[in-house]
C-alpha cells in the first residue's frame, strides 16, 4: 500500500509547555510520519504528514476533536497553497473576489519564484497571467521559476533586453518541457500575422504558457480571462496600483 500525504493545521488556544511534544507523541503511536512542521500565521501550526492508511487520519482527527487547547482548522491532502504556508510559514495572499488570483509584493520575490516553480511543475496545458507595472520583476521571476522548475524557458516575445518578437520556433524549442513566455503588449501591438499565428499555435500545446499583461492580451484577441488558470500580481508595494494609462498610446513604458 503506497503512502499518502495530508496536511494538518489547528489553532493554538493556550501554548502549554509539552503539547507540540504530546501531539509528536501521538501521531507516533498511530504510526503517522510528520515530514514538515512550521508555524503559521495567527497562532497556528501545520504539519505535512504522510501514512499508509487513511482510517489512522480519521482516528487521529477523532482524538483531537477532544483536545481543548487546539481546533483542529485544516485535515486533507495537502493543496499547493498548503505546501506553500508550511514551507515559508506564511499563508498566500489570494484575491477573495477571484480564487485564480494571487498578490505579491517586490520583497516577497522568493516566496514567488517558489509558487510558480511548483506550478511549472504540471505536466499539461495551463495558461498563467502576470501583472505589474513596469520594472517590477515580472519576466525575471518567471525566468527563475522555470529553472527551479527544471524547465527550459523560450521567449515568444519579450522586452527583457531588447524587443523580442518570434514569428517561428526551433524544432528544440517546441516541447512540453518548456515555459514560454509571451508579451501581451508586444504580441498584440507589434505583432506580424505569423507572430499572431505562432502564439495561437502555442497557446494550443500541451506546455504552461505565461502571459504578461494578460488584460491588454485578453483586450486585443479572443482569449479571455477565464481561458487562464492562474493570475499573478506582483506590485512593488502593496497599496501600488496596477495601471496602464502611463503606456499609453505607444507602450513605450512597458
């Protein structure tokens, strides 16, 4: 029987001297392995467990029901956004209004790279939009997520270093094992038509596309917001708004 992974998380109500150690103890006798520990925001703790049989969850869920000084908030296979809290001891800040949706600021780069390098990971199709004013970070985190990842990364287009503007690809270039990275502004503004054709060809592949500017791509082409599967917002501060007016009409800003 293969082993499985669950994530628990309860509220600390008193911290008493000797709890962390009698709940160690616990999962011990029922022969459940703890693989991460960390604190989490608001007097909580997680834990990332792994057995080989769920009855021994339900069991442990049952004995801890009985303890006063903890509630139990969270017991279920562990979500990206779990790994996430126990790993940086912190919860990801995500949009209430659009679940898709996930807030970072400038000096929260690492925690970013790692949440992307985890979602460039999945094997398939997953389109994934980044938004941020100029200069904020965008491309050189996408960029360091897919090394972390393992994956190669192609620029379809791109103003990093200097504009870049694909109308085809290398026979290496075309994989699942690749991230590309697309331009919103510069594909749908300064595009040819075969530019236009590759992205369509791209957005079609079986690989994780990243789009920066995904509002101006979606303003420009039929794709939508909902074709995405996660939105990215990085701002160099949290209260900066992420506007477009400052490029427009030329983009030049961007």
């Amino acid at each position: 029987m293969s082993s499985q992974e669950w994530y628990l998380e309860y509220q600390i109500h008193k911290n008493r001297p000797g709890l962390l150690g009698d709940l160690a103890s616990l999962l011990g006798m029922l022969s459940i392995n703890i693989v991460t520990i960390n604190g989490v925001e608001n007097r909580r703790r997680g834990m990332l467990l792994r057995t080989e049989e769920q009855k021994k969850i339900e069991a442990l869920k049952q004995i801890l029901l009985g303890v006063d000084n903890i509630t139990i908030t969270a017991l279920r296979p562990p979500k990206l956004v779990d790994r996430m809290a126990i790993r940086h001891g912190r919860y990801l800040d995500r949009c209430i209004e659009d679940k898709r949706t996930y807030r970072f600021t400038r000096d929260e780069l690492g925690l970013l790279v790692d949440f992307m390098a985890e979602l460039f990971k999945k094997e398939g199709h997953q389109l994934v939009g980044v938004r941020g004013m100029p200069r904020v970070g965008k491309t050189e985190s996408i960029v360091a997520s897919s090394v972390c990842a393992n994956k190669r990364w192609t620029f379809v287009s791109s103003t990093l270093l200097k504009q870049t503007v694909r109308s085809q690809l290398a026979h290496d270039e075309l994989s699942e094992n690749h991230v590309y990275i697309i331009d919103g502004i510069v594909s749908t503004r300064r595009a040819t038509e075969r530019h236009d054709q590759l992205v369509r060809d791209i957005l079609r592949m079986q690989a994780t596309k990243v789009i920066e500017h995904p509002d101006i791509f979606v303003k420009e082409t039929e794709y939508t917001l909902d074709d995405f599967d996660t939105i990215i917002e990085l701002r160099n501060h949290p209260d900066e708004q992420i506007t477009y007016e400052v490029v427009e009409p030329e983009f030049d800003g961007f």
